[in-house]
C-alpha cells in the first residue's frame, strides 16, 4: 500500500492514473449505462456489474434511473423540441459548455423519470447507497485522491475526475456528435460520427451509427471502423460474463446473439 502522497512525487503517475481512470469511467458508462441500461442490447454478469456500478458512484455520482431517462428521452425527441440536450435546439456552444446543466434540468422534470426511467436496478445497494447517497461516492474519491497524491495533486486529479464525463458526454457526444463528422446513415436527426476510431470515448464516438440502430450492441458499421466498447463486450462473452442479446452485422442486418 503507498505511503500518503507518495504517487504524487512523479508527475506521470497522475497522469496515467487521470487517462486510467477516465477511461475506465467512459467504458463504465457505454457498456452500463448506455447498451445494457437505456437500450438493453447485452446483459452482464453481477461480477462485472456491480464494479461498473460502483465505479459510477466513486468517479460520477450518476444515478442509473436518472442516466437512461435523460438518453431515452434524447432518442425519442432527437434534435428537436423535447430533447433535453441538442445543440440544434439550443446551440453548440451552450451544449459544449452546459451540457450537464441541460441534463440536470431534464431529470427534475415532473413524470422523466417514471416514464423514461422504467427497467433500471432496485435492488438494496441501489437504493440505500449508489442513489440515496450518490454524492457519497465522489467524496470517497477525493479522499483515496489525497491518500495518493498528497493535498495539493490529489485534489486536482479529482477535479479532473469531475468535469470529465460532463466534458466527455454532456459536451462531446451529445454536442459534437450532433454537429460535425460524417454520416453514415440519413437519420432523421443531425447525429454524426465524430471519428471512425472510436476509442477515446469507448466507441461512443460513433454516434450516427448508434442513432441509425440504438438497440445495437455494436457501434462500427463499416470495415473501417472500431469500437473498442464492443471489443469488450466480445470479450467478456468469451468469459461467459457478457450476453449480447442485440447486434449489427454489416451495414444492413441485425441479429441476435
């Protein structure tokens, strides 16, 4: 176990852990969340949900039932009135920069939740921990943070830690990706996939695909193109953790696995 402070002596151990984290924040977030919560394309074993779960709660204080709400709705009323995060409706740059507000703003809205919320854990620890006391989680951060880093790092890699998935999710996917990049498909929206490498953000980049098929389980829908969140889903179904109940083949046909 480190000594307190002691990743903090070398200025590469926060940034590794910072890109770490993040990114395992991220695959938290398309593989939970996003696949198997809001549109149910695959279902994973306890064993591997309940880490992503509590990750969430340490890194996001998200709550599952608010999550899938607001990215249901986002589907039913894409790019137009409802929708609770569109930069066509509101613009880019009010997106890009408060995104999480747009997102806050939608979940307290009378009946979201119970509408769009349906189908998310109610189980004990959802109920007494990761929902009733989300914030609880991000403060635990901050502490381990601390005991890492020092007082001085340790706060700002958990400062990073915060604005990340607002940065990542409420400015890039859900901003970007209804503005710039390439289409795929002539959805009815302006959804566009912002690179064919779709890494950084787990695969969530490919956003045009995802909105031409959003029962899909994978993303990439031409030879170029890799999304890494289903090279994981892939393998956990080697380990019998994962079971993909939608995905696409090819450009035109989806089957079940």
């Amino acid at each position: 176990m480190p000594e307190f402070g002691s990743w903090g002596a070398d200025w590469w151990k926060p940034v590794v852990f910072v890109l770490v984290a993040g990114h395992l924040t991220n695959i938290c977030v398309t593989l939970f969340l996003h696949r198997s919560q809001t549109h149910r394309s695959v279902v994973f074993h306890t064993i591997v949900e309940m880490p992503m779960r509590v990750w969430l709660w340490l890194t996001t204080a998200t709550k599952t039932k608010e999550w899938v709400a607001c990215h249901r709705k986002h589907h039913a009323f894409a790019d137009r009135e409802g929708d609770p995060h569109s930069p066509v409706v509101e613009g880019l740059r009010n997106i890009l920069l408060k995104g999480a507000f747009y997102y806050r703003n939608a979940v307290r809205q009378p009946g979201m939740l119970d509408k769009y919320g349906k189908g998310t854990p109610n189980d004990w620890i959802e109920r007494h921990l990761l929902d009733k006391r989300s914030n609880m989680g991000i403060f635990l951060m901050l502490a381990i943070n601390i005991w890492l880093f020092g007082w001085f790092i340790g706060p700002v890699v958990w400062g990073i830690q915060m604005i990340w998935i607002p940065f990542w999710a409420a400015g890039i996917v859900n901003g970007v990706g209804h503005a710039l990049g390439y289409r795929n498909h002539d959805v009815k929206d302006e959804s566009r996939n912002i690179t064919p490498i779709a890494i950084i953000i787990a695969g969530e980049e490919l956003h045009n695909n995802h909105h031409a098929d959003p029962h899909s389980a994978k993303f990439a829908h031409r030879w170029f193109e890799f999304d890494i969140g289903w090279m994981y889903i892939k393998l956990l179904s080697l380990f019998g953790l994962a079971e993909v109940k939608y995905a696409r083949v090819g450009a035109h046909v989806r089957v079940a696995e």
